[in-house]
C-alpha cells in the first residue's frame, strides 16, 4: 500500500487476516502539514467574530503560540447549546503538532477600531477582560 503524501496514521481498523471489503475504511492517514482547529462558540459570540478575524492559538502541551486566522463559521447550530462551529487555520511553524491534541484560541473581544475600551459587554464577559480563551481539540481539515 502506497499513501498519496507524507503523513502519520491516526487510525487502523483493520489487522492481520482481516477480510476487506471494496471502499471499507481500513487505514485513516494524516496529512500533519494542513490541520485545522474546530470549536464551538457561544451563537452570541456572533458578533465579535468573523471570517478573516486574526486569533491567538496556544498550545500549551508544546509553550507554541502563533496567530491564527478564522478560515470559516459553519451554519450548523446547535438548538440545545446556541452554539455555532468555527474553524480557525494556523502556520505550525515547523512544530511537531497532532490531530487530538489540545489548543487554546483566544478570541480579541474589542472592536476593531477601539483598542482602548470595550463597548459592548456580553453575559459571560466581565467589561475588565479584553480576550476569551478555551481549550479546544485540534482537528483535520
């Protein structure tokens, strides 16, 4: 078996002796060099993200931070949670970096154009906090 690019394998369902069926998942391969990071957002949250939004993304199990930028936000909402998905694509600088492991984004909550104040308060942000961090699994694109 010859894989189409460089990467690792992150799953094996199949083992020595297994029967195999046409278009049966039996190796899962990864390509390390395109990850990206899925995460849930607060639907309210809405308007202080978009598109193109530059991001900080920790990861602490390897003291990495880089800038991010939001590459996507999924319409697939929740209605138990409010909660809407966001996809955020970053350079890994060459970092040894894996699918599964845990990354911290942190959203800037000010406007744009006002670097000095908040202006507008959600019910989950005290009006002294300039930044929102999560831990969020990192995910394959």
């Amino acid at each position: 078996m010859k894989a189409p690019s460089d990467g690792i394998i992150v799953r094996k369902n199949i083992k020595v002796g297994d029967m195999v069926m046409p278009g049966m998942l039996t190796i899962m391969m990864v390509d390390t060099e395109d990850l990206a990071i899925d995460l849930s957002i607060p639907a309210s949250s809405l308007k202080i993200a978009h598109v193109g939004q530059k991001v900080d993304v920790i990861i602490d199990a390897l003291n990495f931070r880089t800038t991010g930028i939001v590459n996507a936000i999924i319409p697939d909402a929740n209605p138990m949670t409010h909660k809407i998905k966001m996809r955020v694509k970053f350079d890994k600088k060459g970092a040894n970096i894996y699918p599964g492991m845990y990354a911290r984004v942190i959203i800037d909550t000010l406007p744009e154009s006002d670097h000095t104040s908040v202006t507008e308060e959600s019910p989950k942000t005290d009006t002294a906090k300039k930044k929102k961090e999560k831990l969020h699994p990192l995910k394959l694109d």
